[in-house]
C-alpha cells in the first residue's frame, strides 16, 4: 500500500461545535485505492474502504495521485485544471469527473475518519520509571539532579535510575557521587546502574539465556565498540530496566523542567512530520524571556496521556471530538490508518535552546512560518543558525505515525518495544521504524511544550558544513519503512521477528548489492532533500532575502551534485580514515548478525530481565551509599 507518511500537515483550528457539511463543504481526497494497470492505457482502481472499483484511463489515474490531502471537491478540481494539461482549464469537467467519483465511493471522506477516530475508553496506565542516560559528562547529570528535585513529584514514580555509560573512571565515580547525594534530599532514591550493575545483567542473562548469549552481548557489551560511541546500548538498558513499565528517559544535558512553546495553537495536529516550528533568539538569556515556565513538570506531561489509545488522547487534547474541519489539507492516507484504539507507544516534547538536530542546517527543512521568523532575527541567518538559542517543536499536540527520539522521550515499555543498535548515529531513526513495523497499528505523539537542552560542551557545526546527508542507520530505517504495512494485524511478536529475518538477510547479500543498497537508499535520502529545497525555494520566493536564496541555491546544487556521485561505504559517519571497503561491509556483515540474534532472542532476554531487575531493585544493591 502507498506509505501514509510521504506527506504531512498539521490540522485546522479546534472551534465551534460539529456540524454536517454540505457537499459543497465535504472534505474528501483520493486515497486507499489499489491501483493495478491493465494496459498501456487504463487502470482498474479498487476503493479498499468500500469495495468499489472502476476502470480509468491510467492520465485520469496521475491526477487523481496529487489529490490524496482532504479538501473539497471544488478545491480538487482547481487544482487539478492548473496541473493537468490535458483538462485544458476546463473546471466544470473536471468538477463533474469527481463528483461522480464521489458518488461512486470511490473517494475517502473526512468524516468517516472523524468517526472512526472517535473517543475509545483508556486503561489503567501502568507506572512509571524514570531514566537517566549519560557518558562523560559528570558536571550536566549534577545540573540535571538538581533541577530534578526542584520538581517536587519524583515520588509518584515507581523507581529513579541513572544508568552510565562513561568511559572515564573519575567521571563514573563523580556521577555515582550525585546521585548518593541527590538521595539525600530526594523523596525517592535513584539507581546508580554502572559497569559493575551492568555487568551483573550481562552476565545472568547469558547464564540463564546461553542460546541467545551472542544477542544479549551485542546489545549490552561495551567492550564489543571499545572505540565507537555506543548511543543506543544505555537505552537499550533503559529497556529492559523497565519491562512492565512505562519508561521515561532523559539525556543528560537537559533541565527537568517544562516551558510552553512561545507560539501556541488550538486543537491537535496530525501527520508525520513538518508539523514542527521554530523560534530564535540572540542568547540563552532571550531564550528564556520568549517562553513561560508550565504549571507541571515534564516528567508529569509525558506521563499524561502515554500508555493510551489514539482515540482517548485526541478527545483530551482536542476538547472534543475530532470535527471534519481539523482534517482539511491533512494526508488522507495517514489519517486512514489511523485507529481510535492505536496504542500511543512513544512521547515526545520540544527543545528550548540546542535543537538536538544531527545537523546545523535543520531550519532549512522547515515551514514557511518559522523561515519568516528565521529570516526576521535582528541577529541574522548565519548566528540564528549557529549559536543554538533556538525553540523547536510543536504549537499544539501533534499525532504522528513514526516516532523519533527527543531529549526527553517516553516509552510505553509494558508493550513490545524492540531495543536499540547499540552504536552509530541514526539509531533514533531506526528504533522508530522497529517501532512502526513492530506495531503498524501505533502513534507517537508530540506534547506542546519543551524542555531547556543546555550542552555543557561547544558543539561543532557551521553553516559551511555540507547540506547533503551522509550515510547511517537513518538509511536501513528507509528501507524497513517502505516494506510497512499499515493494516497488518500479525502481532508485534510476529512482526519483530520479520525484522530480523530481514536484517540477516541483509548480512548474507553480496559485497555488490550491499554496495548498491547503500548507494539506492542514499540517493533517494538526496532526491528527498532536493525535492524539499526546490519546493522550498518555489514556496519562499517571496522573502526578499539574497543570503537565504544564495543559501538554497547552494543547497540545490550541492544535492545536485551528491547525486550524480557514486557514493562509497567510506563515506558513512563515523568510519575511520584508514578503513577500506571490504573493511565495512565486513562489520556492517557482523553487526546485522549480532543484531538478527538480539532480534530473534528480545522477547525471551525482556522476560529475563524483568524479572533480574525487580530483584536488583528489591535487593537495594543498586542503591549508593
């Protein structure tokens, strides 16, 4: 089926009572079709909702293709006499073709998503456990404790852990220090997880779980990436730390502390992505004076509503029901698949300060709302983008399908989350698409308020740096999300093991068509990013600014010219300067393997270790003196 998250819009304002439109007022959009040729000229075309079909000439068909965002017929039809050439402005003709379309059922109506959408009951919400992830940066967890226990409400959740991953004796017995320190005057004593606890884990779980010991050692060894940065090892600690639990994890460099976007906005959104906005200042001391401290903590805002169903948040967070209205311009194909008892597996929140973006040239992707506040920054473009005072994220709650990662994310860990790659940059990405895959039936959801991301350290990154992404686990992530079927009801046991049956066969393909894998998905990374900036460039044309113009233009031929590169393996993050090709294809061989065997052997190792965690809990071991 077509991928419901190639395009994404945010939802009209939230106002005024439901009412039935006329069909003037309908909103309908041409989506959930199957499509099959059946000559050079004609297309059958079958409605999946309704079961109706139609033989099409395949030109009709194209058009149709750009209508699949709810609007009105008449919207529809404008459009399609300023796009099709072959309507030769004939409006009337092409308002006639859909309407009877439309009478056919062979268009997807705004309403019938609207009262599939309507509210379902919640559930008891399982607990909460709180997460601290850190490597080497002993002064930050201390910022972070101490801004922790000005929240008051650290008690209402089950259990407090800082799990490190510092590789600098000095700093693992400085963060261990902290936290000793920090249950002095905590409501709730905190978990110091370091190497010794780690190594525990590791070493009765492959006592208990020999047969799938090679799985539990890539995901949980660190002395496997001795000399690479292993993002995703503490998170997948997290993990199995919490299984049963709802699991809330921040990194370290962040303040437990909730402010309201600065720009706020009525009702919910929904899509995949672009429904972000940003705002930015000269300093950190302007930073703060845009936004308004919340009357809750973060901690509290992502507990609200993860762990329940699509239908029960959105009644929550839209004052009502969904109306009809609120879909208008919204992806039709995503709002189709979602359901009023998806599971919202994933929270995210905004940032306040350093955008956490892999990349400085974030703002460049964004909307025409937050370029008109970047090109209007009296410090101007080149510092707005580089001195990381920034607001990002979302003016209303926002419902997505494919989560990423924030600097305070939550996790509905009581169902079947799969874990982390342990090493490289992407693995955010990646864990999303497990996540869709796992449960094609989920959503994530973006709270409208953010959280203070402070580095202690300078963070590298200037405008000079290249716009054309490079290589990482992003590029798997790609691939797994265009094999996703959104109506799949298999089971998450059933599905992850699909993920790992696909991930050892990409560690038995050739050198040849691992080469050609990677220069496919990358290609279509850098077509991607052509596309935006083309787009973006048509959309913002009317911003008299020559640096901004100069800025896309350069990105438009950088993308130009990545694409008519044949790109090499050498070229991923992170790979050393002496390596050769035969060097990574081996390593990226080994790592799917040890990742295929975590895969296969999750749901056995997550049984094990919740059963290992309540003990190391209820023995208070992992409690500092």
């Amino acid at each position: 089926m077509s991928d419901p998250q190639d395009t994404s819009v945010t939802s009209g304002p939230a106002a005024g009572v439901a009412t039935m439109p006329s069909r003037e007022n309908a909103l309908v959009a041409f989506a959930d079709c199957e499509l099959i040729g059946i000559s050079s000229t004609m297309t059958l075309v079958i409605n999946r909702q309704t079961g109706n079909q139609q033989i099409m000439t395949s030109q009709v068909v194209e058009g149709l293709k750009t209508c699949t965002t709810f609007n009105t017929i008449a919207a529809h039809a404008k459009h399609l006499v300023n796009t099709r050439a072959e309507l030769q402005g004939n409006l009337e003709m092409a308002t006639s073709a859909l309407n009877s379309l439309d009478d056919a059922g062979m268009l997807l109506k705004a309403d019938g998503v609207c009262t599939a959408l309507a509210e379902s009951p919640s559930h008891t919400l399982p607990p909460t456990r709180v997460f601290v992830i850190t490597c080497d940066r002993p002064a930050a967890v201390e910022r972070l404790l101490d801004s922790m226990l000005r929240t008051g409400k650290l008690s209402q959740h089950n259990a407090l852990f800082l799990v490190d991953d510092s590789r600098d004796p000095g700093n693992r017995e400085a963060n261990r220090e902290a936290v000793a320190k920090f249950n002095l005057r905590s409501a709730k004593d905190m978990f110091y997880v370091g190497t010794d606890a780690q190594q525990s884990l590791i070493a009765q779980l492959t006592d208990q779980l020999p047969a799938h010991s090679d799985g539990i050692r890539f995901l949980l060894d660190p002395s496997i990436f001795t000399s690479k940065k292993t993002y995703g090892r503490t998170r997948t600690l997290c993990l199995l730390l919490s299984v049963g639990y709802r699991a809330l994890v921040m990194d370290d460099d962040i303040l437990c502390e909730a402010y309201l976007p600065p720009i706020r906005e009525a009702g919910v959104g929904l899509g995949s992505g672009g429904m972000r906005q940003a705002s930015f200042y000269a300093s950190e001391k302007e930073l703060f004076q845009g936004v308004q401290l919340a009357n809750y903590d973060p901690l509290s805002g992502h507990a609200s509503l993860l762990g329940s169903t699509l239908g029960f948040a959105l009644d929550k967070t839209n004052s009502g029901p969904l109306r009809e209205t609120q879909l208008h311009q919204v992806n039709a194909a995503l709002a189709n698949v979602l359901q009023a008892d998806s599971p919202i597996l994933v929270t995210q929140s905004g940032a306040l300060g350093d955008a956490g973006t892999g990349s400085v040239h974030w703002a460049i992707f964004q909307g025409e709302e937050t370029i008109a506040r970047l090109l209007s920054a009296p410090h101007g473009l080149r510092p707005a983008l580089e001195n990381r005072h920034n607001w990002l994220g979302c003016s209303r709650p926002s419902f997505f399908k494919m989560p990423s990662m924030s600097q305070l994310t939550g996790l509905d860990n009581s169902q079947l989350l799969p874990p982390y790659f342990p090493v490289y940059r992407g693995e955010d990405a990646l864990f999303g698409a497990m996540v869709t895959a796992t449960h094609p039936a989920g959503v994530a959801l973006e709270y409208p308020f953010c959280v203070p991301h402070l580095p202690i350290e300078a963070r590298a990154g200037t405008l000079k740096d290249a716009i054309a992404a490079k290589g990482d686990l992003g590029l798997f992530a790609r691939l797994l999300t265009a094999r996703i079927d959104y109506t799949d009801s298999s089971g998450p046991e059933y599905n992850l093991n699909a993920i790992a049956q696909e991930v050892l066969r990409m560690a038995v393909r050739s050198d040849a068509h691992l080469r050609l894998d990677f220069r496919s998905e990358l290609a279509k990374v850098h077509a991607d990013q052509l596309y935006a900036l083309q787009d973006q460039a048509a959309r913002t044309e009317k911003f008299q600014s020559e640096e901004w113009h100069a800025y896309l233009r350069r990105g438009i031929e950088e993308l130009q010219q990545a694409i008519s590169v044949e790109h090499s393996v050498l070229g991923v993050k992170g790979v050393p300067d002496d390596a050769t090709e035969d060097d990574i294809l081996a390593e990226f061989r080994s790592s799917a393997r040890g990742f295929a065997a975590a895969l296969a052997g999750w749901v056995e190792i997550r049984n094990v270790a919740s059963q290992l965690s309540e003990e190391m809990i209820n023995a208070r071991t992992l409690v500092p003196s």
